[in-house]
C-alpha cells in the first residue's frame, strides 16, 4: 500500500492558494472578487456613463479623444438642466406625491397584513384571492372606472387622488407589500403575543410593541419599492394629476420642449442648444433623490434583518 506523503510546506502552500475549513484560500477569493466587480461594472457602467458624459464641456463633447475623463469638470450642464426642470418646484410635487402615500400605504398594508395573518374571520380566502386579483389585473384595465370616479369627486389634478387610495390600501401596488406584511406576520411566534394577552395587553399594543419591532425590514422594503414605482410611475400620474402638478418624471418626458422653450434655437449659440450632456444631466437630477434615498436606507435595512431574526414555529 502506498503512502501519501505530505510535507508542511506544501501543505500551507495549498491551504494559502486553495483554502482550507477554517479560511478560504487566494484563488476562490480573487475568483469571488472578479465576479463581483464584473457584475457591478454592469450595473454601475450605465449609471458612470451618464454622470461622466453630465460633466462634459461642450468642447470635451465634440473632442473623440475624451472618453471616461473629461479635461474639467464642467456644470454648466446641470444649471440648465436646474431651470429646464423647474427643480425646486418639481422636486417637492415629487416628493408629496410619492413619500407621502408610500408612507401610508405602507402603514396600512401593514395593518391588513397583521389581520389577515393573526385573525380567523369569514371570508378571509376570498379577501386574500380579490387582493391577489388586484395585483394581477394590469392597472390600465381599470383606470378608466377609477378616471371617473375621482372626477365625480373632484379629485382630478389633485394629489388627493393618490394619497385618499393609498390611505384605503389601494395604492399603487398596494396588494404586493399587503403580502409582504402578510408573511412576515405569519412567521412571529405566537408565543409572544399569547405571553403578551396572559400580561393584559391590548391587541393594539400587541400590534405596536411585538408586530412592528419584528416587521421593521417588511416596513423598510415596502417604504423603497413604494416610493420608486410612485416616483417612476408617469402613466397614471398624468391620467390623475392632468396640469394640476408637475413632478420631475413628468418634465423629464418633456425635457426637450421645455429646454426649446427656455432655449430658442434661433436665439442661443450653439454652445447652448440641446446636447446629450444636458440631457444626461437632467436625467441624473431626475434619479438623485431615489440615489440619496437608498444610500441613507440600506443601512437600516441591513440592522434591521440582524435585530429581527426571529423564526416563526
């Protein structure tokens, strides 16, 4: 029978390259590594793309030797695109008509969610397969009925037509995050809330003390993709809103009219007619709140998942 040798040299050589049970080695990390920075290069490439070609000068633009590094760091691109927009205006409609009913379709999705999951009552099935039937049918099959009634209302070119739904649980997209929280509610132990109702504890302070510490990722989660599809959604924005508020996706579909309009092509020189850097620029302006909103949020939403691992039974 042959015996392997094995020399301590060559041993620790291979647990450097290839690992071993306790590190891993140099080749799986430098191959980990590789794959990252290359599936991050996608994703990021677009978005480097657009900031470097905002920063361009009108010189840099029309000079094929500049690529990635532009020969200075030029803004003006991002004062036009400022006044195209109307910034400062389109930025708070903005706001108002995406924050404002992410936040309480969010809480509101949550309180459907805990009841569907923690209360037995008639019917529950068929709430859950008409809430189901809410997000499957595609929101243009009903926009006309929806377009109606918020006219026998009074609500048209209102923000009160997408805040007054989002306040009854019908938001954009409402039935999704109603499943999310439904979800996340089944998975908390029922041990807590009955130790909870043996301590004379109301199912209001059940809810505010057990359910929302141990959602708080569900609420995260929901808040983001809420206010994303609220900000990035144009269609039924214009259908509801008409001319009565302008958000920044709205005047960015009408960029080039906009920038026409404060820049005549038979006025301005040619360093101020519409370039591709300007446009870049207004889209980059149009998705910096969305930026800034997932840097401040992410590291909430990762202490979240470590503080709330609870597992249901």
């Amino acid at each position: 029978m042959t015996q392997i040798l094995h020399h301590p040299v060559t041993d620790r050589l291979r647990g450097v390259l290839f690992g071993n049970r306790v590190h891993r080695g140099w080749v799986f990390s430098a191959v980990l590594y590789a794959l990252l920075i290359a599936i991050g290069f996608v994703y990021l490439h677009p978005l480097l793309f657009m900031f470097v070609t905002s920063i361009k000068s009108p010189g840099d633009l029309l000079n094929p030797m500049v690529q990635w590094v532009p020969t200075e760091f030029f803004l003006g691109n991002y004062i036009k695109a400022f006044r195209v927009l109307n910034y400062p205006q389109t930025l708070l409609a903005s706001i108002l008509v995406s924050a404002v009913p992410s936040l309480l379709q969010t809480v509101v999705a949550s309180l459907v969610g805990y009841g569907l999951a923690r209360y037995r009552f008639w019917g529950k099935r068929l709430v859950l397969v008409l809430i189901l039937a809410t997000f499957i049918i595609p929101p243009q099959n009903t926009v006309i009925p929806q377009m109606l009634t918020y006219r026998n209302l009074g609500l048209l070119g209102n923000p009160l037509a997408l805040i007054i739904p989002a306040l009854l649980g019908q938001g954009f997209r409402s039935a999704i995050f109603i499943l999310i929280f439904y979800q996340s509610f089944l998975s908390l132990p029922k041990v807590l809330e009955e130790s909870a109702r043996l301590d004379g504890a109301s199912d209001l302070r059940i809810f505010f003390t057990i359910a929302v510490p141990s959602a708080i990722p569900a609420y995260i989660v929901s808040f983001i993709f809420s206010v994303v599809w609220y900000w990035n959604e144009t269609f039924l924005t214009v259908i509801f809103l008409g001319g009565g508020t302008t958000t920044l996706p709205m005047q960015l579909s009408r960029f080039t009219q906009a920038y026409e309009n404060l820049y005549p092509p038979g006025v301005v020189n040619i360093f101020d007619r519409l370039n591709e850097a300007v446009k870049m620029s207004g889209t980059f302006l149009n998705i910096l709140p969305l930026l800034v909103m997932y840097f401040i949020l992410q590291r909430w939403f990762v202490e979240s998942v470590e503080m709330t691992g609870i597992t249901g039974e």
